[in-house]
C-alpha cells in the first residue's frame, strides 16, 4: 500500500500546487487588477460648444481662450513696467480695498472673488495711457466682472480671452484678471500693443484658469456672444441687467446664472440660466419662478422692468436636471419656446474602481487560503489511497486470496 500511496501523493501535490501561487497572487498590494469592483456615478457633461465670445474651437476643450505666450507665474507683477514703447509712471497704485478699485460696484467685486488691483498711468511720449487692472480668485470671478462692465453691444476686439471697446475705452479679461485700459485716442496699432500687454500678465494654472461652465449650456445658434453676463450673486446679477428679481433667483442657495440675448426671426429673446447645486433646489426654485411668471404683472406684484417690455406669450420657464432656465423677450411663442427646449442638462456615467482591500483582510485571505490548500491535498490524499487500496483489496478477492498480501506463504518451488 505504501508503494502504491507516495506516487498519489506526488501526484496530487503537482496537480494542486498551482491553486497557491494564485490565490497569493491575487492578494499581493499593487495597482488595481482588471477584475476590480467598479461602480457607475453621475457625472455633469458641459455640452461640446464653444465659450460664447470666444470665437475659437480651442475654447470647447479648455473653458476659454488663453493666448500663446501667455505666462503662468502667479507671483510675477500684476502689470510690467513698460510694453510696446509705454513706460509705467511712478504713481502706480496697488489696492487690496474693493472701495478703492470701484467705489460704485463694491458688492459685485466681493461676490465675483476680488483680491487685488493695480491702478497706473503709462506715458509714451505726450500720450497718457489709463490702466486698471482688478484681480479675482478664478477665471469665473474674472469673467463675470468683465460682462458686468461690459455694455451689451461693445464691438468684440481680439485681446486675452474676450474683449470689447467702446470708443478710446478697451475692455478685456486673461485668466483671473480684468483690464480696463484708456487710451487718449485709438490707433491701428492700440489692438497689438494690448495683447502684448496682455501676454505679460500672469495667470493661474489648473481650474482656476477655466471659465465657469455653465457657460456651455447656453445654445450657440443665434446667440450674441457681446450680450452674455455671468452673476454669482445679487450684485452682479442686477449690476448685468437680470431678468428675474435678484431674491426670486436663490442666490443664497447657491445658484449662479448666464444670460445671453438671441437673434430670432421674429424678434429679440433673452436667455437666464440659473445652474442650483442640486436637482431638488432647482424643482422647489423653478415652482417659485412659475408662480411668479404666473401671477402677471400688477401694482401688487410687479414684473421687473425687461419682463415688463417682453412678450407675455413667450415668457416661460423649464427645468433640467440642476439647471432652472427662463425665456423673455420680443420674440413670438414658438420660438421662445424652441429656444427654452435648447437648454438641456447632460450627464455621464463614468466607472470609479471601489477601495482595495485591507492589508489585514488581505492577509487573512492568504492564510485562509494555505489551509484551504492544506485541506484540499489532505482529502486528495485520503481518496487515492482509498481507491488503490480499495481496487487492490477487491482484486485479491476476486481471485480468492487474502486481502493483505502478508498471508501469502512465500516459499520457493522447484518442478523437477
């Protein structure tokens, strides 16, 4: 029986042996293996167009149009000594105070993340140039100051990521900064030395340098990309010509809005998207907002004055997803409503890989399975040698011997 027991159990050991590298495998710390669990969240999908003003594809992919040469040292000088032949005076004036940089728009500054600015004089020959620089925590801060100043209307300049001038005034934004620059008179040249200018301001690096993304749910066909405002707050919001009153809006649930005016056949239409932190405050606004569009104007309850000049017709309401938006304007019903149908929440499902095991729980897995091992042999072992000697035995038998050899009489016959 022993002759017969060590080949099965070398057998068996062979043909188990590989359960152990595996399961020891399994278990050894290291990336994230391909049969990991993975579980599937909601994720906002701004829509693929491009930054209203922006006038480029580049804008789509990185939330605003940044130039080239543009520099990302955000502890170089808000503004350079000289550029394009303009010397800085000696009385620049760096302010930390809201009340210093613009007395009249202090609330909107501090709603739209104000940090600091610098207030200079540059002087090329006889000619003073005027600069005000304001800086804010974000790109978004920066950009909603921009559409605050910014009159709907201004003629679009190529400079930073979006500018606009009104007569010898020019207005752009780059990054988190805004510029505010008077020349005494505009040249064929007073475009290039500002975007040189421009390509000497440092800018932040990361989603600070993104522009907000609410921006993307605004639909691009017939829009006017010079008539779009950004409000994060009561301030700005009324500041940028609102539509809705500034307390109906929810600011203080924090909501912030996009407003843009369309060009529709039949008439001028102004979008306000209001984006809400989540789909429940943008259902319990939109029902505040209906009641409000509901109930008309009257002494009682009066409509803000761009709601007073539009189409009672068109003027509606839509929720999607987070995003509460509102139609008003010149233009007929159907087109105000067709307008409201663009304006649509998007959402992706992307996989996110659960937190790997323990290193505890790993090594009680590894011992867990060397006595799994351990068992699994031992049982191997004991049905092999119970099937050999088994089948051994019942051979005898039927022969008619004894089961164990050990009654053989062994003896030496001669046939002589």
């Amino acid at each position: 029986m022993r002759k017969h027991l060590i080949p099965a159990l070398i057998a068996t050991v062979i043909a188990v042996a590989p359960v152990f590298p595996i399961a020891a495998v399994a278990q050894a710390p290291g990336p994230i293996p391909a049969s990991a669990k993975v579980t599937t969240v909601e994720v906002a999908k701004p829509g693929a167009q491009s930054l209203p003003g922006a006038g480029a594809k580049s804008a789509a992919k990185s939330g605003s149009k940044q130039p080239a040469n543009v520099p990302s040292k955000p502890d170089a000088p808000l503004l350079p000594q000289s550029f394009s032949g303009w010397e800085q005076l000696a009385e620049t004036k760096p302010v930390s105070d809201p009340a210093q940089a613009d007395a009249a728009n202090v609330a909107a500054l501090k709603e739209y993340g104000f940090t600091d600015a610098l207030l200079t004089t540059y002087s090329r020959g006889r000619e003073n140039l005027k600069v005000k620089a304001l800086r804010f925590t974000d790109a978004s801060g920066a950009y909603g100051a921009y559409t605050m100043y910014r009159h709907s209307g201004w003629p679009k300049e190529d400079i930073g990521a979006g500018a606009a001038s009104d007569n010898n005034r020019v207005l752009f934004w780059v990054g988190n900064v805004v510029i505010d620059a008077e020349f005494p008179h505009i040249s064929a040249m007073s475009g290039s030395e500002l975007r040189e200018l421009a390509g000497a301001i440092p800018v932040p690096t990361g989603n600070k340098s993104l522009a907000p993304p609410i921006l993307y749910n605004l639909p691009q066909k017939a829009l006017d990309g010079q008539t779009t405002h950004y409000a994060l707050g009561p301030a700005g919001y009324v500041a940028s010509g609102g539509v809705l009153p500034a307390e109906l809006v929810g600011f203080d649930r924090g909501a912030e809005t996009a407003t843009a005016t369309y060009t529709l056949r039949s008439g001028p239409a102004t979008l306000t998207v209001i984006n809400y932190p989540t789909p429940q405050l943008a259902a319990a606004q939109e029902a505040a907002i209906a009641a409000y569009l509901k109930a008309g104007n009257s002494p009682q309850h009066p409509f803000t004055k761009p709601l007073q000049e539009s189409n009672p017709t068109a003027i509606e309401v839509r929720r999607s997803g987070p995003l509460v938006a509102v139609v008003s304007g010149d233009a007929i019903t159907d087109e105000a409503h067709k307008l409201l149908a663009g304006v649509h929440y998007e959402a992706d499902l992307a996989a996110i890989p659960q937190p790997v095991d323990s290193e505890v729980k790993k090594t009680a897995q590894l011992l867990l399975s060397i006595v799994t091992l351990v068992v699994v042999m031992f049982i191997a072992a004991v049905m092999l040698a119970l099937f050999l000697g088994g089948g051994r035995a019942l051979y005898r038998i039927l022969r008619g011997k004894p089961i164990s050899s050990v009654y053989d009489e062994e003896f030496t016959k001669l046939d002589l």
